[in-house]
C-alpha cells in the first residue's frame, strides 16, 4: 500500500470523524436538555446505546460506503443489529460511532467517534476524536501518530525520558467493562488489588498467586477504551489493560498507539507478537524507544494479573477463533 493511498484514507477519516464529531456533540447537547432515548442492549443496563450512536454509525457507514463502495465494514451498532463480521485481506472499515456511551449519556467530556481502517487483516489507519474536548488523535502506518494533526506522540522525548523498569512506576488505564457477573468482575478487581498493594507491607499479601503487590502509582479510567489507549500514546499513562472491549473499541488505537512508538499485546496470554484485535483482552505498553524494556513491564504484569478472565465471542471468519 502507498504512502499516498495512505495519506487519502486519513485526511478521509479525520475530515470524516470531525462530521460525525459535530453529530456527537449535538447529541450531548439535547441529552443535556433532557431528550434522547437510551436503550441497554441485550438487556444490560451497564451496556447502552442511544439513538445518537445509531444515527453516527449510520452516516458514517454510508459516508465509507459512497467513497470506498468495494470497502468492508465492521461497527458496533451494526454487530449489535445482528449483523456478524466477516474480516479479509479487503480494505476493511472498523468503527465505533461513540467510544463511551455511558460517559455520553452523562455528559462526561471522555466520548469518541473511533475509525480504523485494516488492510491485508492489518490496521493501518486510525482516527479518534473527542469533539467535547477537540482532541483528535490521527495515525497511518509508517507516518507518525499526531494529536490535532500538528503535535507529535508521544508528548516527550522518548530519548530524555528512562525506559519502564519496574510496575511500581507505571499509571495504569483500565475499565470494568459491562460484563458485570461476578466471576469477571471480582477476578478484575483482584488484579486491581494486585496492582496497587503495597510492595513494602509483608502482611499485605495478593489475592493472585500469592504474590505481594507492585504498588502501581495508581489506576486511572476515562471510560472510553480508545482514549484510554490514546493517554497511553500520549505518554500521560504506562499501561492500558482491558479484557471485554471490542475491535472496534482498539482498532483505531492501535495504529495510534503503534505509529507513537507503543505496543499492544494479548491483555492475558504471553507473547511479543501484536495483538489479534479480535481477541478482546489487550495490553498497551507506552513509547519508551527500547521494545525489549516495554516486553519486560509486559511480562512483569501478565504474572500478577489472573489468566482466567472470561471474554467469550463467536469466530469470526478470517479473523479470530475462540
């Protein structure tokens, strides 16, 4: 693929997530003044959808679809409508039309319109834009990661800044995700616990293979997966570990995270190779500018984290298999 072919695909993207950013914002804006329907879908009340998420995907599709129409395209709303991926070497379109739905329905300022764009099964292109704080994130393969199209990532220089040694330097972006049963939830809060219990205190003991703690600095949650990731690519976070989010939530950010110097790995399963975004359980290590220091903080949180949290999905051809 050219780097030209590249470039019209982002400023494709980024002219088209700044339309469906406008759409977003309006949307907060009645949903401040009191109108706008909520569903939950599948009957989840920690997982919703608003007419706003409908009607941005919809534009959207149908904006890629006019533009590319030998294109494929893989959205939540339209997952949610029962229509199930099928992933190929084709260009493919991956979105989520508004990344923090419930931050969304809150008027919390974390909600972004994710576009990713994968070729040959790789993503390549990735655009995230939070219109509530005119942050868009923008990324292709092989030409940088930019915040607002003009300020590089990371925000520092990865030469003057030590590499990661040790999870007791770390800030750590995570979410409950909407799988609420307690078998997810407590094994979640258990690596929780892990990650932020004392190093020094010998009666403080983990819940995880008996190990004391790490003692992170702390945990942060946008309530957003991608701006997560994008906080990650920015330098302002060290880790990002989500097991329950989507394709469509990590996609676009995972170019982003890429293009600033970033990995993102199995979120459970060790290894060095990049993630299967299909495979719902991610780990993003910040840019450090030495790979070999970000597979060590990788490996030091895969053995305090449990390897038995449940993210079930069907197979999806060409793409993933349970």
């Amino acid at each position: 693929m050219s780097q030209s072919v590249l470039t019209e695909y982002l400023d494709f993207s980024i002219d088209l997530a700044k339309q469906a950013g406008a759409m977003i914002k309006e949307g907060v804006d009645k949903r401040m003044a009191g109108s706008g329907s909520i569903m939950a879908k599948y009957s989840n009340p920690s997982d919703m959808v608003t007419e706003t998420d409908q009607a941005v995907e919809a534009f959207v599709k149908e904006k890629i679809s006019a533009a590319y129409p030998s294109h494929k395209f893989i959205g939540e709303e339209t997952f949610a409508a029962g229509e199930k991926p099928s992933f190929t070497d084709e260009p493919t379109w991956i979105v989520d039309p508004i990344d923090g739905t419930t931050n969304f329905i809150h008027g919390y300022p974390f909600v972004a319109i994710s576009i990713g764009l994968t070729i040959n099964k790789v993503p390549v292109v990735g655009v995230i834009y939070n219109p509530l704080l005119n942050e868009l994130y923008s990324a292709a393969d092989g030409q940088g990661a930019f915040l607002n199209q003009t300020t590089k990532l990371p925000l520092f220089d990865t030469n003057a800044i030590a590499p990661l040694k040790d999870l007791s330097e770390c800030l750590v972006m995570t979410e409950m995700g909407s799988d609420r049963s307690s078998a997810v939830i407590s094994r979640k809060i258990d690596a929780i616990h892990n990650l932020v219990a004392s190093k020094e205190d010998p009666g403080v003991r983990s819940v995880i293979q008996n190990a004391v703690g790490t003692q992170v600095h702390s945990i942060r949650s946008t309530g957003s997966a991608a701006l997560n990731l994008c906080c990650v690519a920015k330098g302002v976070a060290d880790i990002f570990w989500e097991i329950g989010c989507w394709e469509w939530d990590v996609c676009a950010a995972v170019v982003i995270l890429r293009e600033a110097g970033g990995i993102v790995l199995d979120g459970l399963v060790p290894g060095d190779k990049e993630v299967n975004i299909f495979c719902r359980r991610y780990l993003g290590i910040r840019p450090t500018g030495d790979r070999e220091s970000q597979l060590n903080i990788a490996r030091k949180f895969w053995s305090v984290v449990p390897n038995d949290i449940d993210a079930p999905r069907d197979a999806v051809p060409g793409g993933y298999e349970p």
